[in-house]
C-alpha cells in the first residue's frame, strides 16, 4: 500500500510494529558518529555500501499491521485518494503519525521543516523547505537538480544518505564535472509487464534463497510503490475490423494466462505493488494521465513524485514535471527493496525554446528534431532541461511527446519543470482541485515551479542549447536509427541514396537495375503489386503519440479528408490503431472522426504497445512471399519511438518513425519513395489528382477538434474503473501462499540459478584468465541485438527447445512473454537474424566461431560448449554497446552464457549499470582504440588483470588485458561507483541485497 512508502529514514520508521522497536532503531541511529562535510578516509567498498544499504528497513518490514494490501476489490479512484480510504484503520495510523512525530525530532534538518498552509485554513503538510537553508547557490541550480537536492534532504539519516551528498548536490556548478557519486531514492517505481514478469519472478526466488538461507522471506517485500502495467503482451493478429480489439484480447490471454496469473499472484503476495491488468493501456501513458502524483503527500510529508521504470520510456514523464528515467529491472528490485540509487550527479543540458511551430507542423516532426540536435550535441548521461518562451506554445502531451524520446537522444531525462501549463493537464486529466492547490502550493513554497509571467532567475547549466519553433519543418526519422531524420520535402532523394549506398544505418546496396523492380502478385484474389520502398505496415502505436490528441485527431482529420475525396489505402497495407489508454477511443469517438480512420483500415486493434516493440503480427502469407521471394525492401510506417532494424517485423527493413497524421499519408501513398510537394498520393473517382496538401489539416482545424472532443469526464471514468480488470482477468485463480510454487514444466515461468549455491560469504572480486571471445561487434549494438525480443525463429536454440517440452509452433509466442524463463531467455541471447558478428567474415546473422574447433554454431551453442570445457569468453565492441530499450535480460543472458567481460568503445548508461549488476566486467578501450586498430581478430584468448581484493580496485581505474598471440593493451574499467565495486564483490546486485538483508 502506498502507506508504506518509505519517504525518508524517518518515514521508514514510522512502520516499526511496536513503540519498543522504533526506540531501538532510534538508539542505533542516534549511536552513528556525526559526519562532517568534509572528506573522511574511505572504507573498502563493501564496508561503505552495507553501512548505506538497506538502513532500517528491517523495521520497515515489520509493520503490517491491519493495513489491508492493494487489491482489485479496493474501490481505488487514484493513486492520491487511496490514504482517504484506509483512514478507516484508524489505529495503525495513529501510530504511523505519532512515530512520525518523534523521529521527525531527531531528522538533521529538522529546522528546515515546514508547514504548508491550506488556502482555506489548516494545512497540506509539512515539508522540508529548500528556501529556508538560505543558500545562494540553491538559487541557480536547475529544476531538475533541485529535486535530487530535496530528495536527499529528507531522506538524510547519515546512514544511507549524509550531510556530505547533500553538499555535493547544492554545489552542483561544481561538484558535476568531476563525476561525484550521489545515492538517490525515487518515490516510486514503473514496471511494464515484459520487464515486470522477471523482476516479480527474482522477487519470489529472493525469497526462496532467504528462506534456504535460513532468514525471513517477507523481508522480500517493495518498500515503495511498485504499478505494474501489463501493456507488452497485445499483438497485432487481427486488423482491419470492428471485432479487432476482442479478438486480439482472446488471443493475448490464451498466449499470456500463465505469466498473468503469475503477476496476479504477485499483486496480492506481496505488499505495495498495484497491476493494472491487460487492455488498461500503454504504461507510460497511463503513468501521464493517472499514476503520476507530481507531488506525494504521504502520512503529512509532501515531497516531490519521481520514479524509475524498468522500461526506458519512463522519462515520458519527466514531461508532467515529474522526475523519471529508465533503469535496469536489477536496479529497480534493489529500489523496491530500500536500496538508495547511487547515481553519478549529472551534468543538465539547458534547452532554450522560442517562437512558434508553423501551421501544420506536428510534435513529432518537432521532437524529431530535437533529438537530431541533442544526439548531435552529446547527453548521454546528463539532463536536459528545457526552459524559455517557447515553452507557452507546447502543450503539456507536446512535452510529454519530447521528453518521451530522452533514450533516444541519449539523455537520462528530458525534463519539462511544472508550470501553469502542468496544472491545467492535471486538472484536464482529472485530479481534483485540491490536489492541484496542493501540488501548486507545494511547488511554489519550495522554489520548483516556473511562473513564466515573473522575471526568471538565471539558472546554471553545463551547456547551452536553443531552437526557435519556428525553424522546425515536417519530417520522419529512418530508415533503420531514430535520430536519422529526413526533412519530408528530401525524402525520396534520401531513399535513393539509401538504396544505393552501401548497407549500413543508410543503406541497402540494391543495384541500380533492380530499383526500378515491381512484383506483381495475388491478395486474397484481387491484384497487387510492392516494389522497393512500398508501405505493408502502417502502425499509429506507441506511447510517444498516442498519449498527444493533436497528432491523434489530426490523424483522423486526414483519413476524414481523404475519404472525403475517394482515396482508399490499399488492402495489403497492415493498417492498425492501438491507443495508449482508453481515453483516446473516447475523443475519437466524440469527435466523429474514428468511423473515417476505420474506413482506411486504422481500426483500434488493442490498447498495448503492439508494432512498436515488434508485437505487429504476422503479415499476410502473399504479402511476405513477395518480399522474401524477391528481396524487396518493404518499408513500415509507425508512429513509434524506435526503428532499429529487425525490431518492427522482420520483413521490413525500412522503418521509418512518423507523426499519426503522416502514418495515414504514407499508407495512402502506399510508398516511402515519394515527395508529397510533387506528385500526387492519390487520385478521385474521377481521375482527379490529390496531392499531400490536399488531405493535411491545419493547426486551427486540429485545435478546434481538441477543444470540443477531450473532455475531463472522459480521462475520470476511463480511470475510476482501470482496476476492475475485465472479465477473463478476474476469472484468473491464484493461490495465496508467500512463496511460489515453481512448475518444472513450465515453459513462461521458471526458477532461475542466480542464487544456487549462494552462501553468506561474499565471492570476492577477480580477473579473467584466458577467455575466448564469443563474439566480435562494430558499433551501435543494441539491446535489440542482444536481449530476446520480437518473434522465435523456427529454426533457433529457442524454437528447439520449446519443441522438445511440446509446445507447437503456433504457440511459441513471443520472447518478451517468455521473460520469466531463464532457458528461454538465454537461447535467445543475441538471436537476432540482423546480427553482424566479425568472426563470420561479413555473414549476418545468430551465429559464431567457436574458436577452438572453428565450428560455426548458434550462439547459445557455442557459449555452452565453451562452459562445459570450463572456459570464459568475453565481448568485443564497439561504439554504443547496449543503447536501445532498457532489458536486464541484455545483462542476465550473457551472464547465463558464461560472459565474463565485455570490452566496448562506448556504453550505454542503463546497459551498463546492468552488466555490472549481474557480475560482468564492463571495460572501455582508451580512446581513438577498438579492436580493429589493436589489431584484434576474436580469435586471440584473453586475460584481464584485476586484484583479487576489491579494496585495491577504483572506480575508473585503468587495467591492462593481455592476449595469447602477445599483445598488451590498457583498458579503462567502467565500474563507476564504489557502490558498484561492493555489487561486484559479492557477485551481483542481487546477492549483495540477500546478504545485507540477512544481517538486519
């Protein structure tokens, strides 16, 4: 339940289970020396992380009392209403507040805190006061560093947050550059249902290891918020019709009833986690629209919301002036169970914003171009902290729709500080006027709301960056990368270009004199044709623009025109509408423009993430014989956030991502080799050609559709009902036992080996003696490459093995629902059909060299020959290694398949921290080194030198690797934090947790 949020040390104590205990938690924190803010001799890793891990969360755990958990049977009307409910357990909150009373006497920064007065008399709150430190520098730190400061402040216990990182923070300006270390605790946390299955899946094993090692299982339990969305698992089987929606319903449950169950037993197994079930909508978007609080008020203590997510489009919210970015789900267990974040502060990239979109440019042609820029200027790891006049002209979905795309510009956050614009969503979406008062209220007292009516205080950044609006110009991003964007009027010399260049991220190398090719074949009786570049995929998807009505009712302002003058998408076109919540159906509907996107084939086929994350269904058998029988590029059009090759169908290798209202354009046009400025998409009955401008809506015409069709009833009864499931949810029967019952035949839900043989000690840090090198990369290897995802080949490690425990092939699924099994999982390990692994001399495809033997295998068949001779392989790569979505199974599967290191150019920040979650060694080259200019072929055997006592290791340190055929060359080790020294000493992020909670 939410009442069990631990908000601060002190909150943490509010929920000892009797006066007895919470003074003798008091007594131990009273007995901690006092820290100065000046610098202290550093105790080894391990030490240092156990002295800041878990605190008091064993006195935490222990008030249960008669609180009753989260359950579908609540009559929960919002996440900020539910502490109104359980007022009725009067008892247990009078406890809860006067255990409040007492520790907030003892907090370090108990004269900073503060009462906020209700308009009206009485009062919100209280809260810890930034203005009351009465420090200048506070002043000109951005928004976005403000809430990490406040954060800190009220969680400081000199335990697992100290008066020093406190000082860190206020002197951001300067403490920044040097890459300090800062711990940070989030409010909350996100989980989605591909990502959410495994992390419940570690929560229950957790339990059984504390229970084999001879200590209480229900201290696995979330400390914090935990929503899980099921938002993955919807697939796009059937289109074009009015039963869409129904029958990939029934379809999505008979694939998913085991893991449902499996995450419904969860919800109620353990306290603090809240499933929306499936067909609710896509996470991010129901996070906007309703999960997200802006600020917490929690047992009288406001603060500010903020929460990671184990999907990397958590930073969707960072558009509501809420802190969030994706982390690894091996991050976010150890969040959930009381471990403070340990972050390197980051840099804050102030983004300045002026004038005004043009008439008929979109958010997204917008965010597309904000991305080309930051990519170009360089954030990964920072902050970005958008600011200026232009702001007025953005809508609080236009903001969403940017700081959606943060993973792809490469930032952690995109982030948008609440304003006057912030608090007419909220009250838009729903929330009640005193919430808002309250959330205005508290904003303003604490110095985090943005007033673009005063004068603004110069704020400090670590860079500078400015776009005028009114530069922006429509455009699509493709054919392969986001950040590849193409001006709409350059389009079709750039598929040109891409047809001709070499293959790489813009390129396909097709010979001139079979550009010209088209392919005439039968669909379902009628004729057909595709040539390079035609549409058989046009997907309005995806959180990015479907949580925005104005690119929404745009669309369907096209389609309306369109029918208007006769144009009709072609039937081979895979048309699909999937809304990220069920508000969007509303407004459509009440619009009148719903019936016209379905007479194109844009029927609403399910509420989930659908083609955006690979889930588009097979495409028809005609369609895709075409394609493969003449290896044609067929192109998709989605209005997603992602577009790496083999991600969207494996038959499409041009993806291009495009606003809702180009996604209907292109499936009209039936092509991607176009320009709209010139040639017609179409022709009237009467022979009459319509051209691009014909069919596109201006500005007025959109807004105007916006005003009288999204209406606040709409987001309030869409909301009030999400928890009460639907009918086949409800009917699911989970047992009610704390600890799972594992099914060995299990092909979705398996026991994993992360903790077999776990003993308490420690197994210390070491080197790697001799590794071969499974496999070889170049750069921008993503997640996609690396982690299972999308369909199971037929002819895969996977597909074997499913077959052999007599699953048909019909019933494979997807990889993402088979999450929770760690034999699928790790076959499907770098199983993409797009993999470019050097060994196999310019081969693509899921293989490898198995050195020894030079065997060409699987790769899942190679790693596995190398254990069973007892060898460990390593990674080379590239620039990049690891950017695209966040997947801890891109981090579990190569720590499944014997890897013991990986050696990369450049990391991406989510992946990394991963790898070193699960106990691998991420290591970088010095730069202006690869593999390529050491002369490194794969086939070398590698060493690693590092000390086997993890007090003689340091964050960055340089170590030297050594290979068999004698060369040397020096390597910089990328564990970046002490905390991250202690993870790798005990094995992992995981076992570091057991252990430490054990010792409570």
């Amino acid at each position: 339940m939410y009442i069990t949020t631990s908000t601060s040390a002190a909150s943490s104590l509010l929920r000892a289970s009797s006066r007895s205990r919470f003074v003798s938690s008091l007594s131990s924190f009273k007995s901690l020396p006092a820290r100065s803010l000046s610098p202290s001799p550093s105790p080894s890793p391990s030490s240092l992380v156990s002295q800041r891990s878990l605190g008091f969360a064993s006195a935490v755990r222990s008030f249960r009392c008669s609180v009753p958990r989260w359950s579908h049977r609540v009559d929960w009307r919002s996440p900020l209403s539910l502490r109104a409910q359980i007022r009725t357990v009067a008892p247990a909150i009078e406890r809860l507040e006067r255990a409040f009373a007492t520790m907030a006497a003892e907090h370090p920064f108990k004269e900073i805190l503060t009462a906020l007065p209700k308009p009206g008399g009485g009062e919100f709150g209280k809260f810890y006061s930034l203005p009351a430190l009465n420090d200048p520098r506070i002043e000109k730190l951005p928004y976005s560093i403000r809430i990490l400061l406040e954060s800190a402040i009220r969680n400081c216990d000199n335990f697992q947050v100290k008066k020093e990182d406190i000082e860190k923070i206020i002197d951001w300006e300067n403490s920044a550059p040097k890459q300090v270390e800062i711990p940070f605790k989030p409010a909350r946390v996100l989980l989605q249902d591909f990502t959410g299955v495994p992390a419940v899946v570690d929560l229950a094993c957790m339990r059984d290891a504390m229970n084999k090692l001879g200590s209480d299982s229900n201290k696995i339990n979330p400390l914090v918020p935990v929503d899980l969305v099921i938002d993955h698992s919807v697939q796009v089987d059937v289109t074009r019709s009015e039963n869409a929606v129904k029958a990939n319903m029934e379809f999505e449950f008979q694939r998913n009833k085991e893991r449902f169950a499996f995450l419904k037993w969860g919800s109620s197994a353990f306290h603090n986690m809240l499933v929306v079930p499936p067909g609710s909508g896509i996470v991010h978007q129901v996070n906007l629209e309703y999960l997200g609080r802006v600020v917490f008020n929690t047992n009288g203590m406001l603060y500010p919301d903020s929460v990671v997510g184990t999907d990397s489009h958590t930073t969707m919210i960072d558009g509501l002036g809420v802190a969030g970015w994706g982390v690894g789900g091996i991050e976010a267990e150890a969040a959930m169970l009381g471990q403070p974040m340990s972050m390197v502060l980051p840099g804050v990239v102030g983004f300045k914003l002026s004038g005004k979109l043009h008439n008929g440019v979109t958010a997204t042609d917008l965010v597309l171009t904000v991305t080309q820029m930051l990519r170009k200027h360089g954030v990964v790891g920072k902050f970005v902290e958008f600011h200026g006049d232009g702001m007025g002209e953005l809508s609080l979905a236009d903001r969403a729709t940017i700081a959606n795309m943060s993973p792809e510009y490469g930032a952690t956050m995109g982030f948008f500080p609440v304003d006057h614009v912030t608090l007419q969503y909220l009250k838009l979406t729903g929330r009640s006027d005193e919430t808002v008062a309250m959330v205005e209220g508290y904003l303003r007292a604490n110095k985090m709301f943005v007033d673009y009516n005063e004068p603004q205080q110069e704020r400090v950044y670590s860079s500078y960056l400015e776009l005028n609006l009114a530069d922006v110009e429509p455009c699509i991003s493709g054919p392969k990368r986001p950040h590849d964007r193409v001006p709409l009027k350059e389009m079709k010399a750039d598929w040109h270009s891409c047809l001709d260049n070499k293959v790489g991220f813009k390129g396909f190398a097709v010979p001139k004199e079979t550009q010209e090719k088209v392919v005439k074949f039968s669909f379902h009786g009628q004729p057909a044709e595709l040539k390079h570049g035609s549409v058989v995929i046009a997907a309005i998807t995806s959180c990015t623009n479907t949580s925005n009505p104005s690119v929404m009712l745009g669309a369907g302002l096209v389609a309306k025109k369109a029918c208007e003058l006769g144009l009709q998408v072609k039937p081979w076109v895979k048309t699909s509408l999937a809304p990220g919540s069920g508000v969007v159906t509303k407004y459509l509907l009440q619009s009148g423009l719903q019936k016209y996107l379905n007479e194109q084939g844009f029927h609403i086929v399910g509420y989930g993430c659908t083609t955006c994350i690979g889930n588009s269904g097979d495409l028809d058998e005609s369609v895709a014989s075409a394609i493969t029988d003449n290896d044609i590029v067929a192109a998709a059009v989605l209005s997603g956030n992602r577009n790496f090759e083999g991600r969207v169908h494996p038959l499409t290798r041009a993806n291009y991502l495009a606003s809702p209202p180009l996604v209907v354009a292109y499936a009209l046009a039936g092509t991607v080799d176009i320009d709209f400025d010139k040639e017609p998409i179409g022709t009237t009955k009467d022979g009459k050609s319509v051209y691009f401008k014909d069919i596109w809506p201006t500005t007025e015409e959109i807004a105007e559709v916006v005003q009288s069709s999204v209406l606040p009833d709409m987001f309030k009864s869409t909301y009030e009902a999400i928890t009460k499931g639907n009918p086949t949810w409800n009917q699911l029967s989970v047992p009610a036992s704390k600890l799972y019952s594992w099914d060995p035949n299990s092909t979705y839900i398996h026991e994993p080996p992360y903790f077999k043989d776990m003993t308490m000690d420690p197994p210390g840090a070491h080197g790697v003696k001799d590794a071969y090198c499974l496999l070889n990369f170049g750069d921008s290897i993503t997640t996609d490459h690396i982690s299972p995802a999308g369909s199971i080949h037929k002819d895969s490690p996977t597909a074997k093995y499913l077959l052999e425990r007599g699953v048909e092939r019909r019933d494979f699924n997807s990889y993402g629902s088979r999450r929770g099994n760690d034999e699928v999982m790790a076959r499907g390990t770098f199983a993409n059909i797009r993999l470019v692994n050097k060994l196999l001399n310019g081969e693509v495809g899921p293989k490898t060299v198995h050195v020894p033997t030079g065997e060409k295998l699987s790769v899942f068949d190679a790693a596995m020959k190398y254990k069973s001779a007892g060898h460990g392989t390593i990674i080379l790569a590239g620039a990049e290694y690891g950017s695209g979505s966040s997947r801890d199974w891109a981090a579990k599967g190569p720590m499944l398949l014997g890897v013991k290191a990986v050696i990369a150019k450049s990391f991406e920040r989510i992946h990394r921290s991963n790898l070193v979650g699960m106990g691998i060694i991420p290591l970088c080259f010095k730069a202006g080194e690869d593999a390529d200019s050491l002369g490194l072929t794969g086939h070398e055997r590698f060493s690693i030198d590092l000390p086997s006592k993890i007090s003689e290791i340091r964050p960055g340190q340089d170590v030297t690797v050594t290979t068999d055929s004698g060369k040397s060359f020096t390597c910089t080790v990328r564990f970046d934090t002490e905390v991250e020294l202690a993870y790798f000493d005990h094995g992992g992020i995981l076992p570091f947790v057991i252990r430490n909670l054990i010792k409570q």
